[in-house]
C-alpha cells in the first residue's frame, strides 16, 4: 500500500511524538515546514495535561501553528538564562547517513539553529525524500543567511570555496525583491559540485578538488564576514554535548523519523542501525 507524502510525514511525526515527547517537560522548541503540522497535531491530541508546556518557535509560520493548536507559545529570548529545552521537533530538507542535515529551505535557519543548538534533544521528522546517504544528492543546495550589506562579498568567497553558483533567494514576487527573513537578512542558496562526505577521511573534505566533507564546509563558510548561519547542522548532537560536560552546541539530531511510502517509518539514530516502525505489524519494529 503507497500512502501520499502527507500521510507519510503524519505518520513519521506520530511516531516521534510517541517516542520523545514528555508531558512533564518545561520548553518544547516547535521548528517550522510542512511536516511539523503534524507534529503539533500529535501534541495536541495528547490525552495528558499539557497546559504548562511552553513552546519555543522557530519563526513566525511556527508561532501560528503554536498558537492555532491552542498551545502555549514562548520566544526564545524570554528563556530564562541558562534554561534549556527538553526537545526540540523540527524537519530537514536533507539528511544523510550520519545525521548530518540540510535545513534552511523555509528560510528560517538562524531560529532554527539557535533552537536546536539549545534542546537537550534535536528530533528531526521528514518524508522519505529527505533520506539520503550524503548532503547535496537531492537536495542541490546549502541554505546561508547573510547581511544584505554583504551578500556579494559573501557570493565571491562561496566561489573561491568551490561552489558553483550562489544565488540571492527572490521573494515569492520576484519584483518585490529578496526574500527576507525574520531577522531582515537574505538568503544565499549555494550550489557545490559533489554531495558531501559524511566526515573528512585524511586529506579528503578540505575543498581539494571540489571534495568537502560537511563540517569543514559549514566552518568555512560560517567563517565567512557577513554571514549569520549556515543551513548545515552537523557536528555533535545533544547527548554528545551533555557527555562533553556542555549545555549547549548540538547541531545534530539525535534520531530523525522518516515517513515512507509503505506507511512504515524509518527511524535513524547516532551510532545505531536503521530500525523500521510499522503499525499493521504485530511487533512494529522490525
């Protein structure tokens, strides 16, 4: 049975919901796209007390949703100092096979990343689309938010890097100009010549050859002046963070749920092996 994409996404964030939300957490972080509509849908049909959950969007699109479901919205920067979320939900437009993630195409990365980056867990929930072996193989470009001052600039480095077009992202009206984001910058959609390696291997993924591995290139170009963030999430994930003694810094997910065609759901974790969640079995994992 092939089930739409819709339902595929439903299904995913279902699962997720079931696996990792928590009714006794404090801040839940609340990411932006299609697929976290359902997300909050699952949230909401909750049988269990929710009321004082506060949850933290990652832009204006997120907020509504919060705020249409009947829930609690909170912005990020009337967290208390130091406070830290209990899980974070959010889509990808890319993942590979390490969890790496392709995120940005809704424009909203800085929130996002700044969302992520502060959850004790990051779970990310997509279509099967968005399952890939590495970075740049379906989805053909990095997402980089940038200073409107500084976009050209930023374009010529992105070059000097090895891409292979850098384009300015129009607005839904081309002659209403750039799309902004919610912090007033421009997005950059960069197109490199080779899907990313997972992690660089010697002297592969430093840009030789128009080889990068993903976090090389995401330090590179966040390096870059004018740049605000970098529409790759890589690095450590929350638990590796907490591990390393730090509250803060994951960028990874730490399992990502992925609605497939057949209605079952893929769900992929740091270090383990692929597992697959279907409910017509009788066990459900296989």
């Amino acid at each position: 049975m092939r089930v739409s994409i819709e339902e595929a996404k439903e299904t995913a964030a279902r699962k997720a919901v079931e696996d990792h939300f928590d009714p006794a957490a404090r801040y839940i972080g609340i990411g932006s796209g299609s697929t976290i509509v359902f997300v909050v849908k699952a949230i909401k049909e909750r049988k269990e007390d929710i009321s004082k959950i506060l949850f933290v969007p990652t832009g204006y699109q997120s907020r509504q949703v919060i705020i249409n479901a009947g829930l609690q919205p909170f912005q990020f920067d009337s967290l208390p100092r130091g406070a830290v979320l209990d899980v974070a939900f959010d889509g990808a437009d890319e993942v590979d096979e390490e969890l790496n993630c392709i995120k940005g195409g809704g424009a909203c990365l800085y929130q996002e990343k700044l969302v992520a980056t502060h959850a004790r867990k990051f779970i990310c929930v997509a279509d099967h689309r968005k399952l890939q072996k590495r970075l740049l193989s379906l989805w053909k470009t990095i997402p980089i938010e940038a200073e409107p001052l500084a976009v050209h600039s930023v374009i010529d480095t992105l070059t000097a890097l090895g891409a292979n077009e850098a384009i300015i992202r129009s607005g839904a009206m081309e002659k209403t100009g750039p799309l902004k984001t919610d912090q007033d910058n421009f997005i950059i959609d960069a197109k490199f010549p080779h899907p990313l390696l997972p992690r660089a291997a010697s002297t592969e993924g430093t840009g030789e050859n128009g080889q990068w591995d993903v976090e090389s290139l995401a330090k590179e170009i966040k390096q870059i002046e004018g740049v605000l963030s970098v529409g790759l999430f890589s690095g450590m994930n929350g638990y590796e963070v907490e591990k390393a003694g730090k509250k803060t810094g994951g960028q990874k997910p730490v399992a990502a749920y992925f609605g497939m065609e057949d209605g079952s759901v893929v769900i992929r974790k740091a270090g383990e092996e692929d597992t697959v969640f279907d409910k017509q079995d009788e066990g459900g994992m296989k």
